[in-house]
C-alpha cells in the first residue's frame, strides 16, 4: 500500500512537472518578444526543476543519490535566475527599438549613466 501512495506522488510530480514545461515551451515559441519569452522560459524553469527532481527524490528513497539531486536542484537554482536576469538586462541596454515592444521609463538615474 505503501509502495502505491509513493507511486502517486512521483507520478503526480513528474506529470505536473511535464505540463508546466508546456505551457512554458508554449509560452516560449508563442510570445513575440524576445523579453517575454525569456520570462515564461525563466519563471517556468525552476518549478519544473523542483518537480522533477522532488519526483526522483521520492522515487529512490532517501540516500545518497537523493542529496546528489538536491544539490543539483540547488545550483541550478542558484545560477538559473542570475543567468536569465543577466540576459534581459543585456536586450534592455542593447535594443534600440525597446519602445516599440514596451513601455520604457527612464528614471533621472539612468539619464544620468548615459
């Protein structure tokens, strides 16, 4: 019985984990900006890491392995914002046709950097 509840759970994990990862592909190829499909690929990434590797957490028990995971799941989630939040301000400071996506408010401060 007990092998069954744990069955669920990891099947519940690794399939609520694959329907966020579609609507984050969805929202990828479907948004038409490159800002915004960097947001639904960023917001989504780290909640379809947390799933999957909770998923096989709970599918080998707890052991050595399962720390691997959590570790894993740990640096990804360390790097994964600051890479993606990296990459956006690169395409914010670098577009010259920002406006036309978005609306743009330079404050005092940055009039000031450039």
């Amino acid at each position: 019985m007990l092998e069954w509840i744990r069955f669920g759970l990891v099947a519940a994990c690794f399939a609520a984990g694959l329907v966020t990862l579609f609507i984050s592909l969805f929202g990828t190829f479907r948004l038409s900006y490159s800002l915004n499909r960097m947001h639904a690929a960023a917001m989504c990434d780290t909640l379809v890491l947390m799933l999957f590797t909770t998923g096989c957490v709970l599918a080998c028990g707890i052991n050595v392995v399962s720390f691997k995971f959590v570790f894993i799941l740990l640096m990804l989630w360390c790097t994964s914002p600051v890479v993606s939040h990296i990459l956006m301000k690169t395409r914010y400071l670098t577009d010259e046709h920002l406006s036309d996506h978005c609306d743009v408010r330079i404050d005092d401060s940055q009039k000031e950097e450039e």
